[in-house]
C-alpha cells in the first residue's frame, strides 16, 4: 500500500503538487488524468522518487520514504516506470536492455536474466526481435519493450507516465493491449494518460488532478458519467464535446484541425471516423461556409456519442438567411451529403444564432 500525506513539490516559479492525500491500494489500477500542467507526471515522479518532494510524505509498506537517510533505492526496487520517451539504450539490443538491470541490481546470472527476458518478450509479442537495437524497431515495440524490461524486475507497482503519448496513433492499440494484459495482474498501476476511453476501460479508480492536488477521487463511471465537482464537471464536457469559434478568415483552420485530432485521439474514435470527420469540418468550413465566415462569426460545436458511435457537427451564426443546399457550394454540399449520414439547415430569425447547419456523421 502507497499513502500520500500532505505530498507537495515545489519550483522556483511554480508549485504543481501543493497538498496530495491519497491512499493506494495493492492491485489498484489507478488512471490519472486532468488538464496539461496540473502535476500528473510530477506525482509519479515523486512517487518514484526521480524528483525529490519538498514537503510531505510517501509511505511504501508502512514506511516514509521520505524520511531524511532513507535508502530510496530500497523503493525503487518495488516500483517500476515506463516513460513515455522509452529511455532504452541505444547500444544495446533488445534482449541485453532487458537483461541489464537484472544482473546488475537483481544480481541474476546471466542465462537466469536472458530466460526472464524472453519470457517477457514473448508477452509482450516481440519474440523474434530480441537481437534488434532500438533505432531498427517502431515507437511501439520500443514502448513494448520498455514494458518488458519493467517488468523484469519483478516490480509491486508499476508507474506508466504518458505512455503512448510519443507514439504514431496507428501503433497506440499495441501499448495499451499490453497494457491491458498487465491490469489483469493484479499489479498496482498508476497510469497518466490522456486516452479517456483507455483509462475507462482499464481502471478501477481515477485520479483527476487539478488546483495543486488530487481534485476528485472516484470509479470511472463517477468521473466520467457523475463528476461530484465542478472543474472535473469542465474538464470531462471538454472532453466529450469540442467547441470553438471561426471569428474571421484569418482564423487558424490548421490548428483547429489539430484540436480535432486531439479530440479524436481522446475519445478513441476510429481512424476510419476521425477520417470523415475531417473531410465533413473541411468541405464545411473551407468551402461551404466561406461565404459566412466572412461577415459573421460561426461556432462550431463537436460532439461524439460513445453508445451510438456516432458524431455530430452543429454549425451556428447570425445574419440573413443561409441554407447550404440553396447557398453554398453546390459541388462541396453534394461531397458531403453523400459523406454523412443527415445534413440539416435550421433558420428562427429571432433567435440570437439565426442559422443552425446540423450534420450527423
């Protein structure tokens, strides 16, 4: 069991854990979330005691680890870290990253070490890579075999920060399969991510970090479904439904469509899905809604709908009269009716948003 008490660390210039309490539980399976900047990478390094903590203390076993000539390394051999830069040497291959730490901390004899190392490969599906280097393997099998070599050391707690966040989205499924294996171990994990979906689905408690500390404490289907306060209430509408506004020609469409990304890579929508969704916010801003986005400011709200798996893009704007079966592109309207699933035009001249386009993808 891990009890934090009164867990703070502070900077020069900034104070991201000011007042951490929580008790972790062997075999609990704990995904950490919140907004960037909120403490989320630091907690697990303070955990692990890569950063030092300023004030409070960390108790491992009935221990304070903290406590003023403790052996840290004595922790460390308890817990295990994933990074989500790999951290793998580069002159070394597969199998010898994996056996390295066991013969030089966990004192194995080599064909001991090399055994649990192909054992371990062979989990984490890499079994014919074991003489590879690092710079011959993808972002994923390096992640994966990061993960092989944490578990060699026979770790009680395993500490995952952002580990798919370096990755290609094509290669993301592979971690967090493994992932999801090792959850069925009961191993203590404490995961930061920030794939909503895959923490749902692999946890039994979620941290969400904020205001310098662990702001809500609950069961996935608390945070998610029933946030008890209100910025995890913000954070997770954030999450579920994107918003922004086109107030000009000017606006960055470019980083737009890179908060579309974002969105999709949260709500682990399909590549086939983010694909339409990216084709509909085109041909609706870039070429039907040109027109509009000139004289008037459009908001655009994104909303995913998990059971249905369906998603919605409302477009809104004031001013005269624009249906985009009548006024826009006649070409751009005809690509995305044959694109989506329903395509509306909604006009009430008294309301403040006159103009109201629906479309369901």
């Amino acid at each position: 069991m891990i009890e934090l008490v009164h867990l703070e660390k502070r900077y020069e210039n900034s104070a991201p854990l000011v007042d951490v309490n929580a008790v972790i539980n062997d075999g609990d399976v704990i995904s950490i979330i919140g907004p960037s900047g909120t403490g989320k990478s630091t907690l697990i390094r303070c955990i692990n005691m890569l950063e030092r903590p300023t004030g409070g203390r960390i108790i491992l076993d009935g221990v304070d680890i903290c406590a003023p000539g403790y052996d840290v390394t004595k922790a460390r051999r308890k817990m295990g870290m994933v990074f989500q830069s790999f951290n793998l040497f580069g002159h070394l291959n597969v199998i010898e990253n994996i056996m390295q730490a066991q013969i030089d901390i966990l004192k194995r004899p080599k064909s001991e070490a090399y055994a649990t190392g192909m054992k371990l490969l062979r989990r984490v599906g890499l079994t014919s890579r074991e003489t590879n280097y690092p710079d011959e393997l993808s972002g994923g099998q390096k992640q994966r075999v990061a993960i092989a070599r944490t578990l060699a050391m026979d770790p009680e707690v395993i500490l995952f920060d952002e580990p798919t966040s370096a990755l290609d989205p094509t290669m993301v499924g592979e971690v967090q399969s493994v992932i999801r294996d090792l959850a069925n171990t009961e191993k203590t994990m404490l995961i930061v991510t920030h794939e909503m979906n895959f923490a749902r689905a692999i946890c039994n408690r979620v941290f969400y970090m904020d205001q310098g500390g662990i702001y809500e404490d609950g069961t996935p289907d608390q945070v998610f479904d029933n946030p008890q306060r209100d910025r995890t209430r913000r954070f997770v509408r954030r999450l579920k439904v994107l918003e922004f506004t086109i107030d000009g020609p000017d606006f960055d469409l470019a980083g737009a469509e890179t908060e579309i990304g974002g969105y999709c890579s949260q709500n682990d929508i399909s590549s086939r899905a983010k694909y339409r969704i990216d084709l509909t916010f085109e041909e609706l801003t870039y070429h039907i809604l040109q027109p509009v986005i000139e004289r008037v400011p459009v908001q655009i709200t994104i909303e995913y709908t998990e059971e249905e798996e369906n998603t919605e893009i409302t477009a809104s704007f004031g001013g005269e009269k624009f249906d985009p079966a009548e006024n826009g592109d006649d070409f751009s309207y005809i690509v995305l009716q044959s694109t989506v699933k329903s395509l509306s035009h909604h006009y009430d001249p008294k309301a403040e948003q006159t103009n109201t386009i629906r479309v369901l993808i």
